[in-house]
C-alpha cells in the first residue's frame, strides 16, 4: 500500500513539477531572445554612424592642408582602429543573424578552385608585406553547391588567422584538393602552433589563447567560431593539426556533393 502511494504521489509530482518549471523558463528564454534581438539591432545600427565617421576621415586625409598633415598619424590610427570596429560589429551581426536562425545562405553551384585561387591572390599583398613566403597547390575545376561568399569568408579567416600567427620569413600555403567523401581546403603554416589544451578551445567565442601576445594582431577571437559556423551549415566541420612552436594546418572539409542530382533536381538556387 505504501508503495502504491509514493508510486503515486511521484506520478503526481512529476507533471507538476514540469509545469511549474516550464513557467519559470519562460522568463529566462524571453530574456535571451530580447538579448539576442538587442545585440542583432544594435550591430545594424552601429553599422550607419560607423560609415559615416569612416567616410569623414577619408574625406579629411585627401585635404591639402598642413595642419592636416602634421596630424596624419592621428587620422590613420583613427582610421585604423575604426576598421577594428566595423569589422567586430559585422561579426557580431553575424553571430546575433545565426543564432536568431535569421541566416540564410544562398547555396549555388560554383567554381570552389577559382575561390580558391582568388583567395590567395586578396592575400598575397599582406603576406607579402609581413615577409611571409604564400604559396598555392590547388586543384582545378572542383565544382561544388553552397555559398561562395560564406564559404570564401571561412577560408579567408583561416588564411588570414595563418599569415597572422606566423613569423616574418615563415610560409603559408593554401591547398585544395578532393578526397573519396570530401572536398579538402587546407591552410598551413610554419607558425606559433597551438597546444592540444589551446586546440581545444579555439572554436569558443572571444577565446584567444595569449591576448597580451596577441594584441598587436588586432583581433578578438571571433574568426574561428564564425568560419566553424558556417562550415557546420554546409554539413561539414574544421580539424586542425598543430605542434606548438612549429605550425598548424586547419583543414575545411566539406561533403562531396551529388551535382548530377543536384543540377537535375533544380537548375540553380537551392537551400
Ligand atoms: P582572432 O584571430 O581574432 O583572435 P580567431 O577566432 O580567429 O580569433 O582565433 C582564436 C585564437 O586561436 C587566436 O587568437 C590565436 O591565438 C589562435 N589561432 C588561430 N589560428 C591560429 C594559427 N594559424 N596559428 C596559431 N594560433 C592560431
């Protein structure tokens, strides 16, 4: 008989608590979704003044006015940290459209080598200019169906993230090639490396693993979990290699696709 009553009393209890649980939730999940909201908003309109102080600049750098000219390093530190701030505001709008799920991407059948090869040829001046030795080995004509400017976006981070963790007189070297089940871009690097406890946490938003050493480089640890997010969303993901001290290869491996199905099924864009 005692057993049937706790049975019961349990029975009874559990639903109850549920409800009562699933209320007190609600609160908590409003909240986050406000902060989400604010943060997607706030980035778009802190996108409006931004250009304008931007275009400002520009306009005062172009004067032939001494007095303008004395203070030229002023102006281009300005100027500088002003791109710092527009590009974390377009992060961070990224991130707020994610996980809002008001992201769409636009998914095309394209030419991933020539994204490729366009990649490094944006790169080249800035590793140029730090010393760094870029260099390409990438296979031609490998089509595949997502979207470009996304995918070149990923790419682009971590060839970005290559030449900026690597020493003057280091070499990078960007590579795509095909795989049974998947399309493989490669960025390596003779670079600073990373441990296995750093590699770890890499992917985590804001996370930078030395921020006083890194500080000069300019970032704040959003690049890897934004390239992470939008590789994810084409059904693939990013593995890293890395020996501390001696470099690191962040692989993008995406799904081979079915572009016979594909083109059959519908002519061009698709999601
Ligand atoms: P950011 O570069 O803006 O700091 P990321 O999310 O792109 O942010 O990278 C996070 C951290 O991972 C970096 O701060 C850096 O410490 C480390 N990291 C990324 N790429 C490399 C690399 N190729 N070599 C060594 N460390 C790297």
């Amino acid at each position: 008989f005692l057993l049937l009553i706790g049975i019961g009393s349990i029975l009874v209890l559990i639903p109850i608590s549920y409800f009562l649980a699933g209320k007190s939730l609600l609160p908590i999940k409003e909240t986050f979704e406000n902060q989400k909201k604010f943060i997607a908003d706030a980035s778009h309109e802190l996108r409006t003044p931004l250009t304008v102080i931007q275009t400002n600049i520009e306009v005062l750098k172009l004067k032939e006015d001494e007095q303008i000219k004395d203070n030229m390093k002023w102006l281009n530190n300005i100027a500088s940290e002003s791109e710092t701030m527009a590009k974390l505001i377009s992060d961070l709008l990224l991130l707020a459209q994610a996980e809002n799920q008001r992201l769409v991407l636009e998914k095309e059948v394209f030419d991933l080598s020539s994204m490729c090869t366009l990649l490094v040829g944006l790169m080249a001046e800035i590793a140029n200019e730090k010393g760094i030795e870029l260099s390409e080995n990438i296979l031609p004509g490998v089509q595949y169906r997502g979207d470009e400017e996304r995918l070149k976006q990923a790419a682009r981070i971590l060839l970005d993230n290559a030449i900026k963790y690597t020493p003057t007189g280091g070499k990078v070297q960007l590579c795509l090639s095909q795989g049974k089940r998947n399309l493989v871009i490669e960025v390596k690097d003779t670079g600073i490396g990373l441990t296995e406890e750093e590699k770890a946490k890499v992917f985590s938003r804001f996370y930078r693993v030395d921020d006083a050493r890194n500080r000069e480089t300019g970032g704040v640890g959003l690049g890897l979990n934004i390239a992470d997010f939008i590789v994810k969303k084409h059904g693939g993901k990013i593995k890293i290699e890395s020996v501390a001290n001696k470099g690191s290869t962040f692989s993008i491996l995406l799904p081979r696709p079915n572009l016979k199905q594909d083109t059959k099924k519908n002519n061009h864009k698709i999601d």
